[in-house]
C-alpha cells in the first residue's frame, strides 16, 4: 500500500509501480487540532498537543485502515517537505493499530525513474522535520487563538489574527500610510536633440517621411539620421539632478534655464564604450516564480501554485501516459541535479550551437540570506527538457502552457552563455556663460547586442539604441527645441502579489511555500482588497493592525518575525543559519522554543485584556449636536461594516437616544438634501439622507411618519412594494424594508420577534411574497444552555458547526458540539450560470432566512450578491 495526499499524485505513481501496489490518497491533513478549543496544554509547560482525526476525512481514515490492514507493507510516500512529513506521521499514527511495517519514500519529481529510484531507498519518518511543521503549527495556533478571541471581545466576533498574516496585514496597512502621507513634489525636466556637423558633412541628408495631413510635401518632418541623438539633462553646475534632492523646481527656473541652454555652445565631454555582458538568471524558486507569473501572465500566488501543483503530480501525454512535468514546487534553493543540467547543456548544443553552452556547468547558489535553504530539495525545473512546450502542448491547459513553457524557458536559459552587449555612453557639455562652472551636462546611453547568448530562448525585452560614432572635444549643435516637461513626484506604489511576495522573502517573513495561502488569507479576512492589481488595506486592516501593535509589538516586529522564522527552521536540526557574527546556531528543541516564546507572549496577552480598550472605548466628541436631544454627538465604529458614524452620547443611558447620522468617506457629516417629492403616505415632503446603503429618501414627518423610499435612476422614490403578509413568526401583519440585497418582509415587531420574508421582483416590476428559505435538517441535541437554561440548537458559521443558544439574540451563549455527533456536510451550492460583475467569478445559489439568492463564489474575498428574479 502506498499513501500519497492527491488522487492525481496516485494516478501517475499506480501507472509506475503496477498491480502489486495499491496507490490510494489521503486527501491532504487527516489530523490536526481541535476546531473549537485551543488543543495545546499549556499549563504544565510541556505544549502537548491534542490532534483529532478531521471529521470530513472520517471515510478517508476508515479506507486507509482497511487498506492498511489488508497490505504486507505501507509506504508513506506523502510530499517531502516538512508538511509532507507531517502528514506521513500523522497517518503512520492513525494506521499503527492495523499495520506497523510502515517506511518512507520520497522523490523530487513524478517519473518512473524517480519513483522507482525512490522505492529502493525507503527510511524512517524524520522526527526532526514533524517537530519543525509542528512547532509552526502550535506557535501559530497559540497565537490565532489566542490573539482572535481578544480581538473579539475588543472589536468583533469573527475577527482573526495570525503570527505571520497580521505581520504581512502590517506591511500593506504602512505602505498606505506612507502613500497618504506623500505630497509630490514638482521637479523640470530637459531633453535635447543633439547634431554633428563632422558626420553631417560627410554623409547625405535623409530623406523626408512620407506626407502627412496638413504636411502634404513631407518637408516639415525629417527623417532622423544616423549622426543625431537625444540625451537628457543630468548634471547642473556640478550637482546631480534629483527629483528629491538639486532639481528644477519651478516654471520660472526652467524657463531661464531653457533661454540659456538654446544659447549654449556644445561639445561632447567624455565618450565610454565598453562590452557589457549579461549573465542569465537562476532556476526559479517558489517565490520567484510567484513573482515571475504575477508580473509576466498575470497570475495571482493561489493560482501559480495550484497550477504548478498539476504539472507536478502529473498530466496525461496520450501514448506516454500520465507523467510529472516539472519537479517539486515548493523549494527555496537553486541546486539542480548533475543529469537534469547535462541534459539541458546537450539540448542546447544540439538545438542553437555549441558556442551557447558555457565551458562548465552553471551551478547557482542564494546570495546573502536571512535563513538557509532547503539544499535537499531542486530549484523548479521541467523533469525533461526534451518535453519542449511546444511537445506538450496539445495536452495542457492554456494556462499549464503559459506556466511550463515559463519553467522550461527559465531552466534552459540558465545552463545558456551569457548576452554580450556593446555599450556606449555619451556625455554633452552646456557652457552656459564664461564661468567654468556654470555649465549643464546631458547624457546618452546605447546598445548593441553582439551575442544573443541566453537571449536565444528568453527573446529580448528591448530594440538596440544606436548612438553616433562621437570623439571626445568635438562640438555639438542643438538641431530641435528643447523637450521641457514638467513632472511630479509619484507616491510609492501599492504593493501587487509579486511585490508583497518579493517584500515578503527579503523581511524573512513566512516561508516560500506559505506565501499565496497568506495573501490569499488576508484578503478572504477583509483586511487587504484588491483594486485591480493593487491590494490596498482596509479599514478593518488598519484598525486591527494599530490595536495588535500598540500591545504585541514584539510579535508585529519584522525582526521579531524573522528570528523567529530562522529558530523554526533550527528545529529541523539539518536547517542552521549563521548569525550576523557568523557562529554557526545550533539546532533548537521545539518544546523549548514554544516556552520562550509563550513566556513573552503570555505576559503581553495578559496586559492587553486588561488595558487594551474597545473600539468604542475611545469616544471622539463632535460639534455636531444631536437632532433629537442636542447633545454632541460622538464618532463611533460599525464594526460590522468598518465605517465611522455620529452617533448621542445618551445612547445608554434612561431615556435612551438611539439618533444616528451617517459620515461619508472623509468623516464628514452628510446634511438631508431638501426636495419636492412628497410622502404618499402622509403628503409632507421628502429629505434626501445618507446611509451604509447609500442615499434614500426619507419622510421629514419621521418618527410620526417613517417612511423612506429608494432613489431610482430618475432621482424619483421608488415605490414601494404593495404586499401583505402575517409574520410566520408570531402572526403580525409585516412591513416592506430593505437590506443590501433589497426589498423584503420584517416583522414590526424586530428584535422581539425576527421573522422574515422574501420579496419576488416579477417581469413587470411588481412584487410577490416568496417562501422562507429551506433550513437544513441539522441534527437535534438534548443540551440546555449554561447560562439561561434554554435548549441549544446546531448551527453553522464559516467557522464550522456549533450549538448555539435558541433564545438568542436575547442569550448569546455558544458551546462545542457533544461528542459522538454527526454533523452531515453542508449542502453544496448550486451554480447560478453568471459570472459576478465584480471580480469574474461564478455566482452560485445560497439561502437565507429571507430565501434564496446569488452570491460570489469567490466569498468572502467578494461579498458580491444579487437577487433571484421569480
């Protein structure tokens, strides 16, 4: 029997090993810590954890038992970095009870010879690797946990924190902060076309261009000649051009420049050629080839990864069979294998010459680092050059093509000779007056290419720039006017996926194979969007991010982070960096590392729930007085939303005022808008306000009158929906109101009583009263609720199942599931058959308490939804 985590991975292997074997999958983790309950003992000192089999595996873990005890031997033959290792483990534990003669084998790619070479040579489970991939695991649960149920008492339910995620918040939240903070600075600059009468006077004028509109004769548009060349303005009397440093800085001074430079005498100051040569890049690493596919094919982190991990486990070639393509993709080293580079340098000679290998193998290592590689594992590489992309193609995605032909591309182009370039540097002098030292210097840079070298595979990213064959002294003359432009300094750019990848390796921060499940991660959270390309905090990102620093500053540190990082990696034991002195460290029990750690952290979690206020805590005072009782009202937080508005101080207190008024983006408050429209119910006029919704219309004879209306594209109240229905509820006649998704029926009565009912638009634009959404048939329990004594229910959150009080919103109390339990799988839902409007993709059928409706399949990184017209 032979375990590995994909279906995929045991189809390819099976097709190598034959009848003999049985190749079954675990489907990824089949243990892990409980859900509800930190699972870490934490008292005693000893972080024993307590892993329980995942209950969605529970058919899986039957399977492999049966299997197991059925088979002469089991081979673990999971992924082989420590994750993979983990998962061996935790299956070897799980099966121990029905097989013991169990080994593991492990291989860098997916080919008949890799796995038969791996069979020959199977080991023990190494601990060393489980004890580092457990180390991360209880370190980033203590803090999750830990961190999450504080920031739920201090902001919300449902917000989460992470050691790694809340760090990689942090660095988006201050690139947004040093963008606000930005104001340009205003900066000219200068480019000259220059001439030379030496080479003019020996060589014939060009021609004109061909005629254009309003030029029918072609005489105003010269053809650019061989002896003419543009350079831009570098140097001012002696002190470099700098936007933010010696620059231009005004209209004023560029104009007296420009009026000094056309009466300049020119003369080239210094000419430099030389050979440049270009040395080919590295095999691609896990975040190299994350940068690689966001910058070049537009891929995000999640998406390289998943594709990567298809061509890894293998892809079906027809009269070949499934077969791996590429090697194993989570790696943070550039060692490649002696026979994969021979055979890469004998396709090159073969394919472009001999002059395109290079005399010895290139060999490539990591240049000054913050922790030390995985040397074990291969830099990414095609398992077979011969499988040019060109081959596989009629077998891939498009996708899968555009990111093997990527690492195919990459891994042959680096055992190529290098480009060899010529270049040239011409610099210009501007004798502005008789001074010596007034003068302005331009510059001109080009190239040629003389030897494509590695350029033959990778194809060029620019044309050759040809400049005249100039000599030092010889003089100049200025042929057209003089390019003025004005310029502003630009703000740092928001970080995109390969750039928070690439910022992420250089700080040391997580690990390569982590980096597109923490960017993923923080987006799902709703602590960092996506605009475009760019992703941007949130007002939530900020607000946690400035709540976790002001207490764990430690932990939010990026050195903190990193030292951390680089002790996890010294549990491994085979992992050991030096330190800046360049003692070697030695390797770390993981048991000690989690005390040290904890001590730190147990303390500054202790202070913060004492010291660490609410949101709200904080009540900034206004001017604004109250509309019902004229007080100053205060700014508050919707936790819900993450928008600021005023709301009465007297909010709590008896007579409660529960007056709100709504702030616009810029915290400033949104004054009613008069207009002629009035109420149909009541016959005074209409105010146009603003909520979390938008803008509505709202009767100004409120609270006698509460009608409010939508504002249609006519800038006309909508009419509301003519409906009648009793609360299925409590039996109350229900009123229209309306959420994020529109119109529905609530009870009057809310929050006594939260019956609901959904609204149908028809064709014609009127509306029918549609049925309850259906409830899951979840299973009854036999609990009272600890706190006031009423009956738990089972209830689903993105979390997971749990009992919930059934007096609730009244009783809050929650509790874990009971032991022995089923709970079935949610429902899966079904395809709506459109793509959402705001991200691309699939919108799927949920359901509601108020029925079914479209959501963003891509939730809840997009909490896109729409209604389902009846």
């Amino acid at each position: 029997m032979v375990v590995v985590e994909s279906p995929a991975k045991a189809k390819t292997i099976n097709k190598f090993l034959g009848e003999d074997y049985l190749v079954t999958a675990s489907m990824g983790h089949v243990r892990d810590l409980p859900k509800s309950v930190l699972g870490i003992r934490t008292s005693d000192g000893t972080f024993e954890p307590t892993y329980e089999p995942l209950p969605e595996k529970k058919k899986v873990i039957a399977d492999l038992r049966r299997y197991a005890k059925g088979a002469s031997k089991v081979y673990l033959a999971c992924d082989m970095d420590r994750e993979g290792e983990a998962i061996a483990w935790h299956i070897s534990e799980l099966l121990k009870g029905q097989n013991r003669n169990m080994e593991r084998v492990t291989f860098n790619q997916i080919t008949e010879a890799a796995i038969r070479e791996a069979f020959q040579h199977p080991r023990r489970i190494d601990m060393n690797k489980v004890n580092a991939q457990q180390a991360r695991r209880l370190l980033d649960r203590l803090v999750g946990y830990k961190l999450s149920q504080l920031l739920w008492k201090k902001v919300r339910r449902g917000l989460s924190a992470g050691r790694v995620q809340s760090v990689a918040v942090k660095l988006v939240v201050e690139r947004e902060k040093e963008i606000e903070a930005f104001r340009p600075t205003e900066y000219w600059e200068f480019a000259a076309h220059f001439d030379s009468p030496r080479l003019r006077a020996n060589r014939p004028a060009p021609p004109p261009l061909p005629p254009e509109e309003g030029d029918p004769e072609g005489k105003v548009r010269i053809a650019p000649a061989d002896w003419r060349f543009e350079a831009s303005l570098v140097q001012l009397r002696g002190e470099k051009l700098d936007p933010a440093g010696r620059r231009i800085a005004d209209e004023a001074e560029a104009r007296e420049l420009e009026g000094k430079l056309r009466a300049a005498h020119y003369s080239v100051r210094d000419v430099v050629e030389k050979e440049v040569r270009r040395n080919p890049k590295p095999p691609f690493i896990t975040s190299t080839l994350q940068q690689a596919a966001s910058t070049r094919l537009g891929f995000g982190a999640k998406r390289t990864m998943r594709i990567a991990q298809d061509l890894y486990e293998g892809v079906d070639l027809g009269g070949e069979g499934a077969v791996g393509l590429i090697t194993y993709m989570r790696t943070d080293s550039f060692a490649l294998a002696p026979e994969a580079v021979a055979e890469a340098r004998d396709y090159v000679r073969e394919t472009y010459g001999p002059e395109y290998v290079p005399e010895k193998p290139k060999a490539y290592k990591r240049g000054k680092q913050k922790v030390a590689a995985q040397e074990a594992h291969e830099a990414i590489r095609p398992t077979s050059v011969a499988r040019t992309p060109e081959k596989v193609a009629p077998y891939l995605s498009a996708p899968q093509l555009k990111l093997y032909k990527l690492i195919w591309e990459r891994f042959v182009a680096c055992q190529m000779t290098p480009a060899r370039f010529k270049s040239l540097s011409v610099e210009v002098a501007a004798r502005l007056s008789e001074d010596p030292g007034d003068e302005a210097i331009f510059r001109a840079s080009g190239q040629t290419l003389l030897f494509e070298g590695f350029l033959r595979v990778l194809g060029r990213d620019a044309n050759d720039r040809l400049l005249p064959h100039l000599t030092q002294g010889e003089p100049l003359v200025l042929v057209e006017p003089l390019a003025v432009t004005q310029k502003f300094t630009k703000p740092p750019a928001r970080y995109n996926e390969a750039s928070l990848v690439k910022k992420l390796e250089e700080e040391g921060i997580g690990r390569p194979s982590t980096y597109a499940t923490i960017i993923s991660t923080i987006q799902e959270r709703g602590y960092v969007q996506a605009e475009g390309r760019a992703l941007k905090a949130t007002t939530k990102g900020r607000i946690v991010t400035e709540m976790l620093e002001a207490f764990f500053g430690d932990i939010m540190e990026y050195q903190y982070t990193r030292d951390l990082e680089r002790d996890l990696d010294r549990v491994e034991g085979a992992l050991v960096s030096e330190d800046e002195e360049g003692e070697t460290l030695d390797a770390l029990d993981w048991r000690e590392l989690l005390a040290s750690f904890y001590r730190v952290f147990s303390d500054d979690l202790q202070r913060a729930e004492k010291e660490m206020p609410h949101v709200n805590d904080a009540k900034e005072v206004t001017d604004f007085p109250c509309p019902s009782c004229g007080k100053p009202m205060v700014k508050l937080w919707n936790t819900r939303e993450f928008t600021q508005f005023l709301g009465c101080p007297d909010y709590d207190a008896k007579p409660r005022c529960k007056t709100t008024v709504p702030l616009d983006e810029e915290g400033r408050t949104a004054p009613p808008q008069e207009s002629e429209e009035k109420c149909p119910k009541c016959g005074k006029n209409l105010i146009v306000k603003s909520g979390r919704r938008g803008r509505f219309f709202a009767c100004t004879g409120y609270p006698d009158c509460d009608q409010t209306f939508e504002i249609g594209e006519d800038e006309k109240p909508v009419p509301r929906p003519e409906v009648e229905a009793d609360c299925p509820e409590c039996g109350t006649p229900m009123r229209v109101r309306y959420g994020r998704r529109g119109p529905f029926l609530g009870c009057p009565t809310y929050p006594k009583c939260r019956g609901t009912l959904p609204l149908l638009k028809l064709a014609d634009g009127s509306f029918k009263v549609g049925s309850r959404g259906q409830r899951e048939n979840l299973p009854e329990v036999d609990v009272a609720c600890e706190r006031c004594g009423s009956k738990m229910a089972i209830k689903r959150s993105s979390r997971g199942a749990f009992l919930g009080c059934t007096a609730y919103p009244k009783c809050r109390a929650t509790a874990r599931i009971p032991e022995g339990v089923e709970i079935p799988p949610p429902p899966a839902p079904e395809p709506y058959g459109e793509d959402c409007e705001l991200c691309g993709k699939p919108l799927v059928i949920r359901h509601g308490r108020r029925g079914p409706f479209a959501a963003c399949s891509g939730y809840p990184a997009c909490k896109n939804t729409k209604n389902i017209p009846a």
